[in-house]
C-alpha cells in the first residue's frame, strides 16, 4: 500500500529509497469505519489523509441542515480541511468515511520535520496546494457557468469509479442540485446516450 503513496508523490517529485524510508517513518496507518467522522467544524485539522482504500468526503451543511459536498477523496487522493490545517485554527467542514477505508496520516508537525529531512516534500504538498487551489476555483466557475447536466457529465469523468457505487443525494450534493432535481436529470442524461 506504500507504493500508491510514492506513485502518488513520484507524479510531482522524484524520491530517493532513503528518503520514502525516512516518509515511511512518519506514516500511519489506520482503518476506518463508514460513517466515521474524522473531522468535523470546531476540531483543528492536524492530519492530513491520504486513502489508500475506501471512500471519504469534505463538506460543510448550511444553517437549514442541507449538506454541501466539497469532494470525495478516493484511493490516491489526499483531503484535510485545508483551511484549518493550514492555519492551525477551528476547522470549518466535515470530512467522514463514506465506505470503509485504509488511511495513511500525517501530522502537521511531522509534515515541517519532513520538510528540513526531505525537502522535496515542501515542493511536493505546494504543487499539492496549487493543484487544490485550481480545481477549487474550476469548481466555482462550473457553478456559474456550466449546466448542472454538464457538471453531472464532469463529475462523472473526475470520479468514474464511484459514480456507481454512491447514492445519488451524494452526487446532487456535490454537482449542487436537489435529489429529486437531479433524479429527473439524470434520467433524461442516461435517454440521451
């Protein structure tokens, strides 16, 4: 399972087998539930996670109760509340276990020490940082601007391999739509192809 992690960081920088024995260090490995909260809004994000297996999502729920989807994080992504491990302040969305899953985490403080003992690391978690940045702020320009068939069409294209396994308030959720809304969209997409 360590080699998902390295592949994942060989896609931006390139390691050393002592430098992953020197990561492989300050990994944990843990196994969650479904159903589990791992973060939640007043906690202070001090880990990051990467899903090894499983299924977890970060979102946020209005004033009337309504949950926001932000992402799914599937095998080979990483999710933290950004905001809160960035800035070591309370954390403002939810991330739970979706579908049991396998975890490695990292502390933020064993993140710095691993920045003095393997430098490329910091280029690693910007490029991580900067790749987030992006397709948040593509995630708002979808809002303005693309159908919600169309966000549906993307969503499908970005997470192919849980399309079918999720329940689709989920996916509503996520493309920003109601579930009856998008059962009725979603019938009509499926008649086109």
């Amino acid at each position: 399972m360590k080699n998902l992690l390295f592949q994942n960081i060989a896609k931006h920088v390139q390691l050393t087998s002592q430098e992953e024995a020197i990561i492989e260090q300050y990994c944990t490995q843990e196994s969650y539930k479904a159903k589990t909260v791992l973060i939640k809004p007043g906690d202070e994000a001090h880990f990051t996670y990467f899903v090894l297996k499983g299924i977890l999502r970060s979102y946020t729920v209005d004033d009337n109760g309504n949950a926001h989807i932000l992402s799914f994080a599937v095998p080979g992504w990483w999710v933290t509340d950004m905001y809160s491990f960035l800035t070591q302040k309370k954390a403002i969305m939810y991330i739970d276990v979706m579908e049991d899953c396998d975890v490695f985490i990292l502390h933020k403080s064993d993140i710095e020490i691993l920045y003095e003992k393997v430098p490329k690391l910091e280029r690693f978690f910007r490029i991580l940082t900067e790749n987030n940045l992006i397709a948040n702020q593509q995630r708002v320009l979808d809002k303005m601007a693309l159908t919600a068939e169309e966000r549906y069409e993307k969503f499908s294209k970005k997470y192919p391999d849980i399309i079918n396994c999720l329940p689709q308030k989920y996916i509503a959720s996520y493309i920003g739509v109601t579930p009856e809304f998008f059962s009725k969209m979603k019938s009509k997409f499926l008649r086109k192809k």
